[in-house]
C-alpha cells in the first residue's frame, strides 16, 4: 500500500536546496530544481553514492554522484553519464497545504 510522508513545508526546500529524507530502510533525497521538486533513492546504483551529497543542476535538472561523478536525470532517475547505467528509483511528489510530501511504498 502507498503511503503518503510529509518532507517539509515548501517554503523551507527553495530552488536549488536538497534534502534527506529517511522513510523506514529507504534514504531518499528530495531536491527542488528550479522550482520543481522531485525524489529518488538516495544511493546511486553504480557503488551506492550518496547523491544528495552530489552537485545540483538546475538548468537540466541532474545531480552529480559525488563518488564517481555520473549524473542522474531527478525526473526519471535515470543515468545520463557512466559509470552507473542503472536508474535509481524515483518517488511521486504532491504539494499540499503548502507541504511537500512523497508517496512511498
Ligand atoms: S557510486 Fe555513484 S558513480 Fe560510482
């Protein structure tokens, strides 16, 4: 069953800020690029890099692994750069009340 978590107020994610949510044995990170916020799987899928330690690019919205350095698209997960070839999960975002909040399951 999906369940619904509250991140923050949105007030407190602006563009260009990033966060760590931790949602049972699921570390997910949650970033606003450029107005758009989107979450996935903190943990790269080539050695486990922690990517809301990464870089964030707001103009094509990718994040850099701060481990290896592949860059990951936050809209799909997937990969744009090697080494990883694998996507990393993503996690549906809803805003409500002024409050981001990500489906889990
Ligand atoms: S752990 Fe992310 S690129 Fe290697």
């Amino acid at each position: 069953m999906p369940q619904i978590i509250e991140v923050c107020p949105v007030n407190d994610l602006p563009p260009g800020a990033m966060r760590l949510v931790e949602w049972e044995d699921l570390e997910i990170g949650v970033f606003n690029c450029a107005g758009n916020v989107y979450a996935i799987e903190d943990r790269c899928s080539h050695d486990d890099g922690p990517l809301v330690e990464g870089e964030l690019d707001q103009e094509t919205c990718t994040v850099e692994c701060p481990r290896h350095g592949s860059r990951f698209d936050l809209r799909t997960g997937k990969p744009v750069t090697l080494p990883a070839y694998v996507a990393v999960e993503t996690f549906p975002v809803i805003i409500e009340d002024l409050t981001i909040k990500l489906e889990v399951e």
